[in-house]
C-alpha cells in the first residue's frame, strides 16, 4: 500500500482510520475463526488444563512479538517512537487496573475484544456488554471517574517520562525478543499439536498477532511522512471504544486510527461469521446472568483504562514492543481472571464458555 498517495489523496487523518480499518479487519476475521479470548485461556489454565484456548492464546502473543520484533529488525518500524513506550507508565494503574479487569473479564465472559467479535456475530449480551464498557471507559477517560483514575495510576510511575523497555533493562541483545517470541510460538505450537488443533484455527491466531504488526508497521510509516504528529500504536480496545462512540456521538469528533479500528473488527468478523455460517442472535439466559455481565463490563472499562490497555492493548500489542507496564498488567489479569474463576465460578459450579 502507497500511503503516501492516500495521504495525498484523502488527507492524513481519514488515511489513519483507514489504516485502522484495515487492521482492524485483519484482526476480525482472524479473532473470529480462531476463537481467541484472554478470558478463555485464564479459566482453561486455572482449572488446570493446557488446552487449546491456551494453545491459541500463546500462538497469538507469540507471532505477534514475532512480526513486531521482526520489522523492528529490517528497520519496518522502531519501537521506541511507540506512543505506549515513548511516555511514562504506570506500575500502579497497570497491577490494580490489570487486576480489575481480569475479575471484569471474567464475569462478563469475555474480555473487551472478544465481547466486540461476538457483537459482530449476533451475540446480542456482548453488545449491551460492550456499550457499556465503552461508556465507562470514556467515563474513566476524561469524565466523572477519570480523578479516580489520574490518583491510583500516579501512585507508582516510570522513572525518566517514559515506560520501561523491558529488553533493555535487563540488557538482552535487540534480536532476544524475537528469539522470546519464536520459543514462545513453539511451546503453544507443542500445545496444539496435543490438543490436535487444526492448520486453519492455527493460521488465524497467528493472523490475530500479525494484525498487531500491521497497525504498528503502518501507523510507524505515516507517522514518517505526515505533517501534523500521528501517534504510533496498533490494536487495542479500551480508548478505541470509547473514541468511536464519541466519534458517532459528537459532530467535532477527530478522524482517527481509533475510529477505523472498531468499525474494521466489526465488519471483519461479521463477514466471517457470515461466511461459516456461525452468526446467530443470542440474548442473556437470565437476569443474574444479566447483571453479572453488566457488572464485568463496568470493571473492565475501568481497569481497562486505569492499566493502559485492554487484553489486547497492553496484553499482545504492548507486550509485542515489551512495554513494562504492559507486562505488568498482563500478568495482573491473569492474576485477576483465575482468581475470579477460582473464587466464583469454580465454587459455583459454572461451566468454562467463551
């Protein structure tokens, strides 16, 4: 793709939702035949199984640190230009919000990305479960939650205005995280084979880690030719959400990579969902069910907020680039998840769905 030419063609900020719209659509098709879900991979994992959620889970995390560290290497893009690198973190809000959504996640069945694939295919719970999520994550953007937010993440930042490289600051050579990335592929690929995952499901979680690339390798390369600053970032559904509604709800709303994102994962995953013949309308089974999905979604657009990312946003895109706080937070979710399941669903007898 020229994007030099749509750049002259269109204008800088319809090119980025463009761009959002492409990887957003990569990311949609590839989400919905693989069945990739953070939540899934957390409660298969705390009821002591190494299945296939977990399989394409670490598929997908690993070919996306792959793609990233490999086009950082020839020089496609440069991590440390990355809006999530380039200002400081918060060690604070990533472990707290990390946790708050791991707990919201799992009530609501699903994280924030997986609740926007199964929107798109008919799953009518997921769609009231994301609007909410967008709107609590826009409260907690910039609106009556947000000091609540600004006080726990300033509680613990990065030092010298920016996040932690993690490869750096253990001192590891620049390729270690592409080998990290190849040795991880490599145990969810042993994974797969004991769980005989088939070539397909294998090839579109893969396609989930490399839809992460293409939105970084594509924002990095309008950032070099765009006269007003174009932030660097990828996939990610915590801001995303939130700017998407605003876009749709204010007529001074900007044209950005986020606005392109949504609507691309939307229609990516409702045409394959078409195509498999899997769309189908659903609603909640009940009204505890109901309430537990809405509680989940308000969790997660707080600590989606408050840790910088979602599953996806902090989970594979700043884990791709080794953000610390992504990391951080990462690993608070999985603390959160299995700890909610443990604790509530496994006590209560509920069945692992995703």
């Amino acid at each position: 793709m020229d994007i030099l030419t749509l750049v002259e063609g269109i204008g800088e900020a319809p090119t980025a939702a463009v761009l959002g719209l492409i990887t957003g659509l990569i990311f949609g098709v590839s989400a919905q035949r693989s069945k990739f879900c953070l939540r899934a991979a957390t409660v298969e994992f705390a009821r002591g199984e190494m299945g296939d959620k977990v399989a394409v889970w670490l598929l997908t995390i690993s070919t996306a640190i792959v793609w990233v560290q490999g086009s950082q290497a020839l020089g496609l893009m440069d991590t440390a230009e990355a809006r999530m690198m380039a200002v400081p973190g918060s060690w604070s809000g990533a472990i707290i919000g990390g946790l708050i959504f791991g707990v919201g996640m799992v009530l609501a069945r699903g994280c924030s990305g997986r609740l926007l694939v199964l929107a798109a295919n008919g799953n009518l719970r997921s769609v009231v479960s994301g609007l909410i999520f967008a709107v609590v994550a826009q409260m907690s953007l910039s609106g009556i939650l947000s000091p609540v937010r600004d006080y726990l993440a300033a509680l613990w930042i990065t030092p010298g205005g920016r996040n932690v490289d993690l490869i750096a600051a253990f001192g590891m050579p620049e390729l270690s995280g592409l080998v990290f990335g190849a040795l991880m592929a490599g145990l969810a690929l042993l994974i797969a084979r004991k769980n005989r995952i088939g070539a397909s499901r294998l090839i579109f979680a893969s396609g989930v880690g490399f839809a992460v690339a293409v939105g970084w390798v594509l924002t990095f390369s309008l950032a070099q030719i765009a006269f007003e600053p174009v932030q660097i970032e990828s996939a990610t559904f915590s801001g995303p959400s939130a700017h998407t509604l605003m876009y749709f709800l204010d007529r001074n709303a900007i044209l950005e990579f986020d606005v392109g994102l949504v609507p691309g994962v939307v229609i990516g995953s409702l045409v394959a969902s078409l195509i498999a013949g899997e769309f189908k309308f659903q609603g909640f089974d009940g009204e505890s069910n109901m309430r537990r999905s809405m509680t989940g979604a308000v969790l997660m657009g707080f600590g989606a907020m408050l840790a910088g990312g979602c599953a996806i946003g902090a989970g594979v895109t700043g884990g791709s680039i080794f953000a610390g706080t992504a990391w951080a937070a990462l690993f608070a979710m999985w603390v959160g998840a299995m700890a909610t399941d443990i604790l509530v669903d496994q006590r209560g007898g509920a069945v692992a769905t995703s």
